[in-house]
C-alpha cells in the first residue's frame, strides 16, 4: 500500500513530460493549420503553371497557324498570278476565233 502514496510522487516527471508534449503537439498543429491556408496560394501557384502551359501551347499554336497562313498566301498569290495569265490567254483566243470566224 505504501507504494501507492508514492506512485503520484514518481508519476511527476512523468505528467510534466506529458505536458510539455501536449504543448509540443499544439504548437506542431498550429503551423500545421497555418501551411493549410497557405494550400489555396500553393493551389494558385498551380493552376498559374497550368495556365502558363496552356498559353505556351497556344502560342505555338498561334506559331503553326501563322505559318500556314503565309504559307496560304504565297499560294494564293501564285494561283492569282495563273489566273491572270489564263484570262489574258482566253481572250487573246476569243479574239482570234472572232477574227478567224468573221
């Protein structure tokens, strides 16, 4: 029975030990709740290196279009350039057909 008069006495250290543990942990869960809320900037630093993707890949996009554009003009300009001919080459032989028909 005597040892449970001094159980309290050799729990002390160990209560006080638990203690300081306690605190340990509230202060581990503090910064813990203080790093969720910084979630939403790590969450926008996210969806900026998403944007940031998306943009590079419509530029190069933009890139390709105008590529294809100049590409589309240069053609157009020699099939306008054909044409020409070809209307001067029609009329010159409707001219010729009048002539010879007349």
């Amino acid at each position: 029975m005597e040892d449970h008069h001094h159980l309290p006495e050799n729990l002390k250290p160990f209560f006080h030990r638990a203690t300081e543990a306690q605190e340990r942990l509230a202060k581990l869960e503090a910064a813990l709740a203080s790093t969720k809320t910084d979630i939403p900037d790590a969450k926008l630093v996210e969806e900026n290196k998403q944007l940031q993707s998306k943009l590079e890949e419509a530029n190069a996009t933009v890139k390709q279009e105008q590529t294809k554009v100049k590409d589309l003009t240069i053609e157009n300009a020699k099939h306008k350039y054909r044409i020409l001919h070809l209307v001067r080459a029609l009329k010159d032989a409707d001219q010729k057909l009048e002539r010879l028909s007349k």
